[in-house]
C-alpha cells in the first residue's frame, strides 16, 4: 500500500513544482511588462549615451581630458534638447492648434479639386459624395469632435505630461550613462573569464564605437531632412511647415524605409491643400531621397556600420515588427553588432584547427 503511494506523491511533487514555476514565470513576464516603458527609457538613453562617446573621444584624442570632454559635450546636449524644444514646441502646438481650427476650411476646398470632381462624374448616382463632405465637414467644425480622435482633452494632456516626464528621465539617464560608461564596460568586462577578456575587450569596443557612430550618423541625416524640409516647405507655402519638418526629421531616424514614409505623409499633407503642392513636395522628396541615398548616407554612414543594403531592409522590418518605432531604429546596429561578432569570434573559432 505505501509502495502504490510513492508515484501518487511523486506526481503530485512533479505537479506542484511544475505550477509553481508556471506561475513564477507569468508573475516575471507580468513584471517586465509592468516596467517595460521603464526599459525603454533606459535603452533609449544608453543609445543616446554610444552616440555621445564618439564626440568624447574626439575631444579626448585632442589632448582634452575625459572629465572637460564629458561635461562639455553633456552641456551642449542639455543646450541642444532645451534648444529644440523651445524653438519646435511652441510652433508645433501652435501648428496643431490651426490645424484643427483650419479641418472645415481644408475639407472644404478639398471638395472642389479637380479629383473629387472627377469621381463625381465617374461615380454618378452611386456614391453622394456631397452628402459625405457635407458630413465629415460637419463633423470636423466641433472641436470635441477632433480631440475625441486623441482620447479627448484630459487625455492628450495627460499624453504630453507624460512625453515630457520621458524626455526629462532619458536625459537624465543619458548623462549619466555618457558619464559612467568607461566605468560600466569595465564591470562588464571584470565578469569574464580572463583568458577571454581581451577578444571579449576588443569585440565590445568595435561594437560600442559602431553603434556610437551609427546614432550620431543617423541623427545626423535626421537633422540635414528636417532643415531642409522647413526651408523647402515654408518657402511653397505648404501647411504646418515645422510639424511636418518634424515629422521629416523623426522618419529620417528610422533607415532606408522611415525616409520614404515620411516623405508620403508629407506630400499627402500637401496634397489635401492643392495639387500643386503635393506635386511639388513629391518632386523635392525623390530628389531629396535620392541625394542622401547617393551622397549624404553613404559619406555620414560608411565609418558607422558596414551591413549589406538587403541585411538593412531586413532588419529594419523585423526591429519594426517587434518593437515599433524604436525596434526599427535600433534593429541595424544590432544587426551589425551580430555580423562584428561573427567576423571577431565565430569565423576564427571554426578556422582554427
């Protein structure tokens, strides 16, 4: 009878250890999504922090030392955010603010375009589609009704404070790590076995000094698009020239396929206004694209990342796929981090015989 108990006890055991770590599992996955925005933050600001080094060690190879390196670079960063926000908020809000003020106006004259009126005629008696502007025109004339689309009012100020609130710990925390980050690859480093401390050394520094050039790069390419697509759109009078300039620089940041879209919102913002300027800004954007894609990229990227044009398209997509904005963004210096280590560690572990 105690024999026949023994696998009764057992399964029992095997099942209660099994649950247990079932449900220690789910309670770590629910955790790391509780402080999931908390990681990205600190991703982002390590990001930002690789693409600071570069500039520090520019100083520093110029006979500067680290601490007047780190705390004049960190002092221009903290100039530069606060400079951009004073200067692109202000606009942007005020932008956004006439645009809503201005939807009706916009739907209206959207009404008496050539296209519409086109399909009017191809469409007759099938769709009324002076009832649906007559509608959507209606709609967007109460105010309520636009903010309704961001969650309303209490909503998209609590968005704001909280973009802000994001702003403030990445920048913090981007210090910091700029500040430390001699200090963290060293305890890095003092967790591995000596014998493969000097290739772990020498593979690590390549990495870091590949994604520190491959942000600054790209940032860079960011900054030359959204410049230029202020100039080249307030000079055609396109509409909500700075949010759409911002919107230029934010998918500049994203490789290869960020460019393109924002050159179709771009143009399609345009295009609602006038045909004219929809043909215009898709003209300037081709030659725009085609420009940095043969000149700008390769002359800012070529000492940043060497990563195969297919591998890059890849990456960018399955980084966008898992992790959004951000995953796209940081999806080709990983992608160049894993070929560093396969041409550093790998190719040489199976060429030794």
């Amino acid at each position: 009878m105690s024999s026949a108990s023994f696998p009764v006890t057992n399964a029992f055991r095997v099942g209660f250890v099994g649950t247990l770590g079932v449900g220690l599992a789910i309670a770590l996955i629910t955790a790391l999504q509780s402080v999931g925005t908390v990681l990205i933050y600190i991703g982002l600001a390590l990001f930002l922090a690789l693409g600071l080094d570069p500039i520090i060690q520019w100083l520093v190879a110029r006979k500067v030392s680290r601490t007047l390196a780190v705390i004049l670079v960190v002092v221009a960063f903290i100039g530069v955010v606060v400079g951009v926000v004073l200067l692109i908020a202000p606009a942007v809000i005020s932008q956004i603010q006439q645009f809503i003020a201005d939807l009706p106006q916009i739907v209206s004259r959207l009404q008496t375009t050539e296209w519409v009126a086109d399909l009017e005629r191809r469409f007759t008696g099938a769709v009324d589609l002076d009832s649906i502007f007559a509608s959507v025109s209606s709609w967007v004339s109460d105010s309520k009704n636009v903010l309704s689309l961001g969650g309303g009012v209490v909503s998209i100020g609590a968005g704001i404070l909280s973009f802000i609130t994001g702003v403030i710990i990445v920048v913090i925390l981007t210090i910091y790590f700029a500040v430390t980050l001699p200090t963290i690859k060293s305890a890095m480093l003092s967790l591995v076995a000596a014998s493969s401390r000097d290739t772990v050394d020498s593979v690590s520094e390549e990495i870091t000094r590949s994604v520190g050039r491959y942000v600054l790069g790209q940032v860079s390419l960011g900054i030359i698009n959204g410049v230029c697509s202020a100039i080249f759109l307030t000079i055609i009078g396109a509409p909500l020239p700075a949010l759409l300039a911002f919107v230029a620089f934010l998918a500049s940041l994203i490789p290869l396929i960020g460019p393109i879209s924002g050159a179709i919102v771009i143009t399609a913002s345009c295009l609602m206004v006038s045909p004219g300027l929809g043909i215009a800004a898709g003209i300037y954007y081709l030659v725009y694209m085609q420009i940095e894609a043969y000149l700008l990229s390769p002359r800012i990227m070529n000492a940043a990342v060497a990563v195969p044009g297919a591998l890059v398209i890849i990456a960018a997509i399955a980084g966008g796929t898992l992790g959004g904005v951000l995953g796209a963004v940081v999806a080709v210096p990983v992608a160049a981090s894993f070929l560093i280590i396969i041409r550093k560690v790998i190719i040489p572990a199976q060429d030794k015989k």
